[in-house]
C-alpha cells in the first residue's frame, strides 16, 4: 500500500460548498478512484488558510495516472474549477507532500 500527501487550495468562502459538493459525490467518480486503486482518501480543511490537505491510500500497481483522461475526471474538474485554484484544464493546483514523521 502507497500513501500519499498534497495540498489543493479552496478559494474564500467556499467551505460549505465544497463539502456539499464531495458529501453528493458521484458514485461514477467514487468507482473510478477505486478502479485506478485508491482505498483510502481523505480531504481535511485548514479554515484560516483555505488550505486543503489530502491523504491518499492507494495499493501496488494503481493507475490513477490514468484518472485525468477519464471523461469522468475532467467533469469533475470543470465541476470543481469555480471553488478551487486550477491549472489550465481544470485540475486543482496539488503540491505533494513529504512524509517527515511517522509513528506507527
């Protein structure tokens, strides 16, 4: 099992939205992340900075690679782009993370 850590930043005022919008996530979307591997995704929020920090869980062998040419994906990306800071195309700005503590 892979795990790994990035930031996305949601813009000013959109908390609430943006929880609705993943609390009504679309099960096509759901199974896509399970297909391309993903078990365990978490999105938390840091409400002074706007700041959201994301944990992935994905097994060996994923290919979530793969997720951004799934017509799926880029609906939610368009979904998704007046809430958050996006690329060109409409995938959030994700800036990975480096694990420098673990106590397991």
């Amino acid at each position: 099992m892979q795990e790994i850590a990035f930031t996305m930043k949601l813009k000013v005022g959109f908390e609430q939205e943006y929880k609705k919008r993943h609390d009504e996530i679309w099960e096509e979307l759901s199974l896509a992340l399970y297909d391309a591997g993903v078990r365990d995704y978490a999105i938390y929020l840091d409400q002074n900075s706007g700041t959201l920090f994301a944990v992935q869980r994905r097994i060996d062998g994923h290919t979530i690679d793969n997720l951004p040419d799934l017509p799926i994906m880029k609906k939610w990306w368009a979904f998704m782009a007046d809430i958050m800071e996006t690329n060109p195309d409409n995938s959030p700005v994700v800036v990975p993370l480096s694990c420098v503590f673990r106590n397991t």
